[in-house]
C-alpha cells in the first residue's frame, strides 16, 4: 500500500488555552541539559531553583516527624483549608518572624506554592482583567494565559536591582486588577528596601481609594516564598507591616519549600482576607490540591519545635550564602580582570544575577557570537556552565542576563567553575 493511500490522522482538538499554553521554558532548558549529563558531558548545572538533597537534606527533626505520621496513619483526607493545627503553627510561625497578626481561619494551605498562585488568580480575576506583571518574573504570565487574564509587562532596571519602583508601576494602575509582586524575588534573588515598597503600597492604597464600592479593588499578590533567606545586612519588608491598610488587598504566598529546602515536601500556605481565602478553598477543594496530610501533621510539629528550626536555619543560611558570595567573589574578579561579564551582589534567596556581554565577540574557531542565545550556547557548551537566561523569565531575548542558582553546588566545585569560565573568555577576542 502507498503513502499516499494511508489516511492522515485528525488533529485531535483541544482548548485555545492549551493549544497555546507554553510549557515552562526553565524545565525545558534543564531537560536539555539532564540530556547533556546522560550522555556523559561535564557540566555545572546551576539551572533549577531546586535543592540537591544530599547537599542540603530537609531538617532532621522534620524528616523525622514525616516518618511518624505515616507511622500514625495519617493518610486520609485533610481539611480543606488545611488541618487545624498547622494553621496554627503557621500564624505562629509569621507572628513571632514577621510581626504578622492572622488568625488561623485566614490561612490556607496547600501542595506548595504554584496552586496557591492558581487559587489567586482563579479567585480574583475575570477574563480580559489586568495583572501588573514586574519582568522579570517567574511564570506570571503562563498564569495570566490560563485565565485569559491581560498582562501588562513593567520592565525593571538593574540600577534597582530588578525590583520594581512605584514610578515604574504608576501608568498601569488604572483599571488593574492585580499586581504580581515578589520578594526575595526569583530570578535574581534581590529585595525590596523598605521606601521602595512603602511607595508601592501607597500607590496601590491610592488607587483603590478612587474606586467606587461596586468597582473590584486592585490587590496584590505577595510571593515572598523565599523570605527567611536574606543574607548579611539585606532585610526583608512586606506590604502589611509598613502599611496595615494592605491588609485588605494583599494575598501572600509562602511555604516551607524554600526556607527549609522542601520542595518535594509540598507544604505551602497562603494569607490575606478571610473573604478570598475562604473562595481559594473552595477553588483549590475542586482542584484537590492539598498538601498531604501526615507532612501537614509533621510540619505542625516542626513550626512548633522553635530551637530545632532555628538551629537549622541558621545553618541552612549560612551554607547557601558561602556559596552565594563565593559566586560573587568570582565573577567581580573576572570584572576587575578585564572580562565582559558583571553581577550583583547577592542579598536573598539562592540565585545570584550574572551578566555576559559577550555579544559580537569571536571565539578562537573564528565564530562571531552573533546573538544572546549564541552567548548562552557557548558558555554551556564550551565553560560547561548551565544558567538560565531572563529571557526565560519574561525579560527581552536580547538580555545579557542570567540566573544561577546554587541549591545544587557543592563548594569544592566553585574553583573548577572559574578555571573553566576564566579558559574560555580568554578565549574570545
């Protein structure tokens, strides 16, 4: 029988969202580099916002607690909004860390961050509705495609470390609907100082002032997931301390993910009005996205045990800065050194912001490095070094850019890292 006698098969139809929903341009980048590794490459992954957890293993005593709720049988269902007392623990947790007043029925936890960030835009958004997207920024805008939401992209500067300032966000206020905010914030592990968000709420708190009752206020959606990692004198502010009237219209997202190198764990929680997180629930019951029930169970138990959780971050925070400022320490020598590249100094989180400005350059094979994704290729292929570029967080394909992360490096392979680096931009010319 001919080809051309075999019937094609239809295209199977599927929603206009999923027909152009674009996956997550970070997991792709790292499949891409696991593929490089199983073919036996060498290669500094410092790709995933994730830990390795033989280089920095959850607590102990959480572990531990874990293994006793499932010991105790607690597999079955959970509260919807979350068991009881975890909800305490955790009004504990921001009271006693961040001055933070909520009661245990303004709490909602879930299976981590992501489907808190769903349930607050299910929540709070219609179709066609405005989201102040800061760039960059990690997957606001693919949450903006699943709800048909309008965003409207704010590019930041470097000269303010990335974070956003109030003049930057003042000619998109009007008929929004949302603002997308975080700090620390992913991907560049820099903060907020204090006047720079005071200027932001009160401009959210302007706004919604000149709206009338029956009009939707314009809210903030708060990520500071990674808030507990602030490094020597960077401290971290949020909308409802400096401005209690934020209260109203602010939504935080946090959990244990980050601050206690759980991700896989899946415990996140988030905030605000009753009002909304009572709606969230209902969303996020529909969705079954909660966090299951013997890690709720363990991580009361852990919120509760204060000596144990100090301990470990003190520890936890330490371990991640050393590394932090090792990278910092690096690339500010390749600068002084005469090389095109630049960083900023690390405050938070576990990224560090690097710049390569190797556009234009020629490699000693006499290749010109005609584009950002040619620069990226060669420091991958030839340094064996995998960072993200912000072009993957929303950021122009032009940015010279790029996020590293170091929940998956071991200090004694740092050297090795600018060995190769210092190689291979001796290189061009």
């Amino acid at each position: 029988m001919s080809a051309t006698s075999v019937a094609s098969k239809p295209v199977l139809r599927v929603s206009e969202m999923a027909e152009n929903l674009i996956g997550s341009e970070i997991i792709k980048l790292a499949g891409e580099i696991q593929e490089k590794i199983k073919n036996g490459e060498r290669i500094f992954n410092y790709t995933i916002g994730d830990f390795d957890p033989k280089i920095f293993p959850i607590p102990q005593e959480l572990n531990d607690d874990i293994v006793i709720a499932y010991k105790n049988h607690h597999t079955n269902y959970p509260a919807a909004n979350g068991i009881a007392e975890l909800r305490k623990e955790v009004a504990n947790f921001i009271l006693d860390r961040e001055g933070l007043d909520y009661s245990a029925d303004e709490i909602l936890i879930s299976a981590g961050a992501r489907p808190l960030i769903y349930g607050t835009f299910a929540t709070l958004l219609d179709a066609g509705d405005k989201v102040i997207v800061p760039l960059p920024s990690w997957n606001n805008n693919h949450y903006c495609h699943l709800f048909g939401a309008k965003p409207v992209y704010v590019t930041t500067t470097p000269e303010n470390n990335f974070m956003p300032t109030a003049e930057e966000l003042r000619p998109h206020l009007k008929d929004a609907t949302l603002v997308a905010l975080c700090s620390p914030l992913n991907p560049t592990g820099t903060i907020f100082q204090k006047q720079q968000l005071e200027e932001i709420c009160d401009l959210i708190l302007e706004e919604n002032k000149s709206r009338s009752a029956d009009e939707k206020p314009l809210y903030l959606m708060y990520d500071q997931i990674y808030w507990v990692l602030t490094f020597g004198e960077s401290e971290h502010f949020n909308p409802v301390s400096l401005r209690p009237e934020m209260k109203d219209y602010t939504v935080f997202i946090d959990g244990i993910s980050k601050c206690f190198a759980a991700t896989g764990v899946r415990v996140g929680w988030s905030f605000g009005p009753r009002r909304i997180m009572d709606k969230m629930r209902a969303i996020l019951s529909h969705v079954g996205a909660w966090a299951p029930k013997a890690e709720q169970v363990a991580t009361a138990q852990f919120l509760k045990n204060r000596l144990a959780v100090n301990s470990f971050l003190s520890n936890f925070k330490n371990e991640v800065d050393e590394r932090l400022v090792k990278f910092y320490k690096g690339f500010s020598q390749l600068k002084k050194d005469g090389f095109r590249v630049d960083c900023i100094a690390p405050q938070a989180a576990i990224y560090l912001t690097v710049k390569f400005d190797l556009k234009g350059m020629t490699t000693a094979e006499g290749e010109v490095l005609s584009s950002q994704s040619e620069v990226t290729n060669y420091i991958l292929n030839e340094a064996k070094l995998a960072l993200v570029p912000f072009n993957a967080f929303g950021s122009s394909n032009d940015s010279t850019w790029y996020r590293l992360s170091v929940g998956t490096c071991s200090k004694n392979e740092i050297p090795e890292v600018f060995a190769s680096l210092r190689k291979v931009l001796s290189q061009l010319k």
